[in-house]
C-alpha cells in the first residue's frame, strides 16, 4: 500500500523526502534542477493548443483532463473511441548523454595511459577531472503519456471508459567529489581510475489509470451545465536505479531501469471531478481537479538514495470562446505546486489557438507559461484531419529551451 494515508488537500505531483546518506550535496543539486516534465498530457490536440483542454476538450478525450465535457456538446454524438494519444516530452539543457560519452572516453585513454606508464597522462588528469565535476550539474528530464477512451451516450447521461499511463523519469549522475581528487593524483593506478565512486542513474514513476467517467447535463437559466466525475484504479509504479558512472549506457538503462531490484509497485484509487457552464453560445468556462486524493509512494533504497513520489490535487480553471471555426482557449492553475523538493514552485497558464476549416481540418498553436518562472516557456503548434467528422487525426509539437516533444491522436466517431 502506499506510504501515506489519503488527505484532503490540494496541491501538484510532488515528489520529495530522499535521504542521500553519504553522497555530496553536488548530487541533491541536479534533483533541485526544473523539471521540463511538469505538465500532464491529455492528448494530442491539447497538446498542440499548450496544454489547455479544461473548457475547450471534445468529449471523446475530455475524460483524461475535465470529466464534465464528455457530456457538453452541441449536438448527440455516437459511440466515440480514441485509442490511442501518444505523447513523449524529453529535455537535456547541458547534454548530458554527450557529455557523459565524453568523460568515459577520455577515462579510458587516460586509464590506458597511466598503465602504459605515459607522461602525457598528466596533462590529461585535469581535463578528466573537469568533465567529471561538470556532470554534475546535468540531467536529463523524459516523460510519455499514452491513453485510450470509449465513450458510449446515453439520453440521460454519458459514460467514459479510459485508460492511461504516465511515465516521469530523470536520469542524472551522482558524483562523488573524492573521484576528482583520484583522476587529479598523479600517484594514482590505472585501478583507482577503473575503481571510481561516482554513479549515473533513472529515478522515476509510472502511473497506470483505469476509470469509468460519468457526466450529466442540465441547464440553469437557460444555460447549459454539466458535472463529471471519474473514479479511477490506479498502478504506481517507483524507480531508482543506478551503476558505475563509467558503465552507464543508455541503451542498457532502457533495459534494466524497469527491473525488480530498483522498482516498487502499489495499488491504489483516486477521483477526478469537473464542471463545465455555458456563459453563452460558443463562450464556455470549465474547472476540474485530478486525483483529488493526496498520497506519496516510495522508491527502492539503491546507494543509499531514497525517493518519495507524490500524487495531490492540481484545480485548473479553463475558458474557451469559439466563433466561426476559430477558438481561443486558456487554463489557469489556481494553485502552485512542486514536483521535487527544493525546486521551487510552478504555477502554469496554458493557452492555444484553433481555427477548424469546415470541420475537415484544424491548425493550432499555443504556449504555456510558468510564472514563477522554474520552468521555461514552451511553444506548441499542431494539426489535426478529420473527414466528415468521423475520424480524426491529431498531431502536436513542442518546442522549449532544449525541450522538444511530440503527440498523436487518433479517434472514431459512430
């Protein structure tokens, strides 16, 4: 089970509460180090409008970001499927995986060096040395979001069955300052340099959802309301893995990072809820709140690190205004939150553009906005293709500072 009860309180994913027992500080500053990952994907054409959805969502993906408008349209739809979204988001401002490469090649000619008894090998020790202290203030953000949906209509009242799983991890290095005075002593072996401290490692979560959403629609003077609801199982799934910083690769990480020994698994529930009003025709306001219930789940010790991964609340406030196949959409984050202890606070507006031609294609852009200013501004543009109305096709892009991502969405409408 989890490692904290349930609360009632509001908040953002945060994860905080490791324990670095023995390892420099220099380590704990790369985890302190913005997250490009703060943003929770709800498919693809939300994507491409900058993250908003909370008023501006189509029923078909409206269960993965506001309950409430799986039910409010303007007109009765069919059995609608979207299956899948695919959304990948990967970030690495100083290079990390280069850098990496670099430092163990020169490690290996130097190593090579100091056995063949070369005196070149002195000159080479502070560049060694230099690039290992320069590791550590590198890492590399990735997360991945995929989900499918079945929404079936009814007269009264509308279900949403969905699934999806998001994945949030962050390889970094953990150095350890004793390994540059090592490269650095002209005394020491080819062995003390084979037999180096430092680690790199992927610490991270998994989060697989599944949930039944239930909306109803009514009006209050004269203006449409709808209310949404999604109990929802949940898997999480906590990662620590590590290896010797000069065996690191990323080819294998991809293999091993996932195994038992480094991974925790829990079992666990949770509730969305939203609510989307009509203020007029073509002018809606929404506000929904994911995984109401608050809770944290820990990672594996390994080399002494310990990690605690939280899931809270985040309340979004959204309004879209649509007229003549144009739509402006914006989301508010009406609290601030964290997603690693120490990084400082996020607190995102999310807005995007739609111009729809005729209902047989779609241009979008938009951008997301941190004003606390811990993560960078992100710009997203996209396309979506959807003949007759009963497929659609979604493509979004985005672009940051060393940021890229990228999303597809296919869905059919009955």
């Amino acid at each position: 089970m989890a490692d904290s009860a349930k609360k009632g309180a509001w908040g953002g994913l945060l994860a905080e509460g490791w324990r670095l027992s023995g390892w420099p500080v220099a380590a704990a500053a790369v985890l302190l180090a913005p997250s490009a990952s703060a943003q929770i994907s709800s498919g693809a054409r939300s994507d491409a409008m900058g993250g908003a959805g909370v008023a501006s969502a189509l029923p078909t993906a409206a269960a993965f970001v506001n309950p409430a408008l799986t039910r409010f349209r303007d007109e009765a739809i069919g059995l609608s499927v979207v299956a899948p979204f695919v959304t990948v988001t990967a970030r690495d401002p100083e290079e990390l995986l280069n850098a990496l490469d670099e430092f163990q090649s020169t490690l290996s000619t130097l190593e090579a060096l100091v056995a063949a008894g070369d005196p070149t090998a002195a000159t080479l020790r502070p560049f060694a040395a230099s690039q290992l202290a320069g590791l550590g203030s590198s890492a590399i953000d990735v997360t991945a979001d995929t989900g499918i949906a079945v929404l079936i209509p009814n007269v009264d009242y509308t279900v949403t069955l969905s699934a999806r799983t998001r994945v949030d991890a962050r390889a970094l290095p953990f150095i350890d300052p004793s390994d540059v005075a090592t490269i650095s002593d002209l005394n020491s072996t080819s062995a003390d340099l084979d037999s180096l401290l430092s680690e790199a490692g992927v610490v991270g979560a998994s989060v697989t959802e599944f949930g039944a959403t239930f909306a109803i629609e009514g009006e209050i003077n004269g203006h449409r309301i709808s209310a949404g609801l999604t109990p929802k199982a949940q898997w999480i799934e906590t990662y620590n893995y590590s290896t010797g910083v000069t065996s690191f690769e990323d080819g294998s990480v991809l293999d091993e990072f996932r195994s038992a020994p480094y991974r925790n698994h829990f079992n666990d529930y949770n509730v969305d809820l939203g609510i989307a009003y009509e203020l007029q025709p073509g002018a809606t306001v929404g506000l929904a709140a994911l995984n109401v219930l608050r809770d944290s789940y820990t990672t594996v010790n390994q080399g002494g690190r310990e990690f605690t991964y939280w899931i809270e609340p985040r309340p979004t406030a959204g309004i879209a205004l649509s007229q003549l196949g144009f739509t402006f959409t914006a989301d508010l984050d009406l609290i601030k939150t964290t997603r690693f202890r120490g990084i400082g606070d996020s607190q995102f507006l999310r807005m995007g553009f739609e111009y729809d031609a005729f209902g047989w294609g779609q241009l979008r852009a938009g951008f997301s906005h941190d004003f606390i200013n811990t993560i960078q501004d992100v710009f997203t543009f996209g396309l979506g293709v959807s003949p007759a109305e009963t497929v659609r096709l979604d493509l979004a892009g985005q672009l940051g500072n060393h940021s890229l991502g990228a999303a597809l969405q296919l869905s059919l409408t009955l």
